[in-house]
C-alpha cells in the first residue's frame, strides 16, 4: 500500500472522522494520508464548527469542491497538497 484515503464528513450520516488518529497510523507506516473534503473540508469557514476539522494539517493532500459549499455555479473541484 502507498497510501490512504479518507472522507470528511460522510454524505448520509454527516459524521466527521478523527484526522489526528487516522493520520497518526498513515504517518507511522509512511504512508500517504489524503482526505476527501468534498462535503467537509470547507466547514473550517465555518467559526462555530471548524472543531471538527482541527487535525487537517496532518493530511498529505485535500480534496475539497467549492461548488458543494461555496455556491459556485459550476463544478470546481480542488487538491491542495503537501509541498516537500
């Protein structure tokens, strides 16, 4: 395995997953740790709940659409990753 991938915040439950944990077992292993923040990764706008993404310096990449969240009126996926 060269890497692994999680989501931020799940389409049917809304749960958010712990990034600090996941991270911890991506890291320890050398392995790369990318989240999928399509519906999730933009709450940290958000001051009363960007709580629930307060690890999301430990990913290696993030995936996140501004279109889910931002209202953009068309599709604009985005990835910001890690420069090393």
């Amino acid at each position: 395995m060269i890497g692994m991938l999680q989501t931020s915040k799940t389409i049917n439950t809304g749960a958010f997953d712990n990034l600090l944990d996941v991270s911890k077992i991506g890291h320890g292993e050398n392995l790369w740790f990318h989240v999928d923040g399509a519906f999730g990764s933009l709450i940290i706008l958000d001051l009363q709940r960007c709580y629930l993404i307060n690890d999301i310096e430990k990913v290696d990449s993030l995936a996140f659409d501004f279109y889910k969240w931002a209202h953009c009126p068309y599709d604009a996926g985005s990835v910001l990753t890690e420069k090393s």
